[in-house]
C-alpha cells in the first residue's frame, strides 16, 4: 500500500467514527458504494478542517511572537534601544563591506596605478583659490625615488674633527682621537700608488674614489677602528685603511709657477718654480713661510699657496 498521509488517516477514523465501514465499501455492494463515497467525501472535508485548523494555529503562534518581540521591544530603554541599533548598523556594514570588494577587487587598484595624482600647489595669498598640479604616475614615482634616496651609511660612533674659524685655522686647543691619541684633523700622505676610499668604515662598502697619485697629501677627519675617513683639497674622498696611509708629510701647490726662494723672504733669489698641482715634499714651517722639495730641488714658498699645511702650523 502506497503511504498514506497523517491528515487521510484522520480524515479516515473521522469517517470511522460516523459508521462508515471500509470493508462494505471494498465489497463492491450496492450500499457499499455509495456509502464509501459518501464517507469519502465526508473525510475530505474532515480533513480541510483539519488543514484549516493547523494554518489557523500557526498563524495564532507567529501573532504571539510577533507581538512578544513588539512587547519586549517597548519595554527597552532609549539606551537599550540605541545600542541595539547601532550594533545593528555595524553588522551590516562588516557584512556588506567584504562583499563590495569581492564584487571588483581590481578597481580601487585599477584606480590608483592609472589615475594621475593631484598635489595641492603652494598658497602665496591666503584669499587666492587654490591650484592644483597634476603629476602623471612616471613623475610621481621619480618623485618618490628622489625622496627614498638613501644617505651614505656612517658608523655610530666617530671622532669628529675640530672646527676651524673663518681664516681656515685649526683652534688653540686641538681635538685628539681617542683611537689614535693623535690631532684630529691632521694630515697624511697616500703610501702607495693606489688606494680606494670607500663609502663606509668596511672592505663590504662600494669604492666612491681612487686616489692614483704616490704621496697625495690627504686630510684626516675622523677615525673608526683602523678605518681613516679622509679627503683631498677638493673635497672627495672616504674611508680608507690606515695601512694605506703614511705619516709623511706632503704638500700641494696651489698656484701656477710658484716661485721657490732661497730664505724665507721675498727679497730672496728664487732658485726654482712650482707648477699648480705639484705634490712636494713638506719641510719646516714659520708662521708665513714652508720649505719644500721635490725634482732634486728645495727653496721657501709662502704657505699660502700650498694645501697640506695648517695656516698656524709650525713645523722644526
């Protein structure tokens, strides 16, 4: 027998309970018949009833949970009553949020790699309206690179030079390293025929300059274990090892055909004349006079014309 619905079965004691008798009407007999129709038709509408006594019961139920949630929201204080609607505003917004960017995830990227960015120009008058310059994405992203130009690495700790004053003398109380215990700044001379200076105080660092000129004097500014940071008459330099420095003191010429005199005097004979750019041996020192050699000869120049030699320097 094929399943039987549980509102047929009630239609059909229903129909019991009034006198019909399903065997009479499986009989085929001529009451049987007609009273299984009869029955029949009497269970269907048992079982409307039935149907619209459920649908009657559950509405009756969503009515009084429709008016428990209306009571319980009346009886919620105006505090309560906020907070439930904020929290309401935030859980629709965590959940519409995630679901907006899912929909196109490459817009807002799209968006800000094409779209030219705007810079606010610089206001000279405060009631002027104000510009605006656009910058394409190539300028704006040379413009970052400008920026995130990173300065040459220095070590934490240096022992820094002593200042000079306005004439380029070094200061009656010299400064001396605590590495070396030696006068700070000072000179020194290139030992061999090359050597690299170097961006930072370790042989990791990238070589900024090459000195190629035997016995360039060079400027001591500051010490970092056996690492000198040195510079020429120009400037340029870096650090340097102190192995490829020498304490022998050189000089260059800074003007052309320097005349070199026999005494320390301008009236003196001159012997001799210095090109600009001469290396030279460093003698003795007055307050206004340097003897020097170089070439197989010596004589007086004026201190002047020569760097390697502090302005208040004597030299014995």
């Amino acid at each position: 027998m094929a399943y039987i619905t549980p509102s047929l079965r009630r239609a059909v004691k229903s129909a019991r309970r009034h006198g019909w008798n399903g065997q009479a009407g499986a009989a085929g007999g001529s009451a049987g018949p007609g009273f299984g129709k009869a029955s029949l038709a009497a269970a269907g509408r048992e079982g409307a009833r039935l149907a619209s006594m459920g649908r009657a019961e559950v509405t009756g139920k969503a009515t009084r949970l429709g008016a428990g949630a209306v009571g319980f929201w009346r009886g919620l204080g105006p505090a309560a009553k906020g907070l439930s609607v904020l929290a309401a505003l935030a859980l629709g917004v965590m959940v519409l949020q995630p679901a907006q960017a899912r929909i196109n995830p490459a817009a807002d990227i799209a968006d800000q790699a094409g779209a030219p960015q705007t810079v606010l120009a610089a206001e000279t008058d405060e009631s002027a309206p104000r510009e605006e310059a656009v910058l394409s994405p190539d300028q704006l992203a040379a413009q970052m690179d400008s920026m995130a130009t990173r300065p040459a690495p220095r070590p934490d700790t240096l022992s820094v030079a002593a200042p000079q004053n306005a004439e380029g003398e070094a200061p009656a109380a010299a400064q001396r390293s605590p590495l070396s215990r030696q006068l700070l700044p000072r000179y020194v001379s290139l030992k061999g025929s090359e050597g690299n200076a170097r961006r930072g105080p370790a042989l990791s660092q990238r070589i900024d300059w090459v000195f190629r000129q035997s016995g360039m004097p060079l400027r001591v500014v500051a010490e970092y274990g056996h690492w000198r940071r040195v510079e020429d008459r120009d400037g340029a330099g870096g650090w340097m090892h102190y192995a490829l420095l020498s304490p022998v003191r050189t000089a260059i010429v800074q003007h052309d055909m320097v005349e070199l005199r026999a005494r320390p005097d301008l009236n003196a004979g001159i012997v001799a004349m210095a090109e600009d750019g001469a290396v030279v041996r460093l003698g003795s020192c007055n307050p206004e006079w340097c003897r020097i050699s170089g070439g197989g000869t010596s004589g007086w120049v004026p201190k002047a014309a020569l760097w390697g030699v502090d302005l208040a320097e004597l030299r014995d």
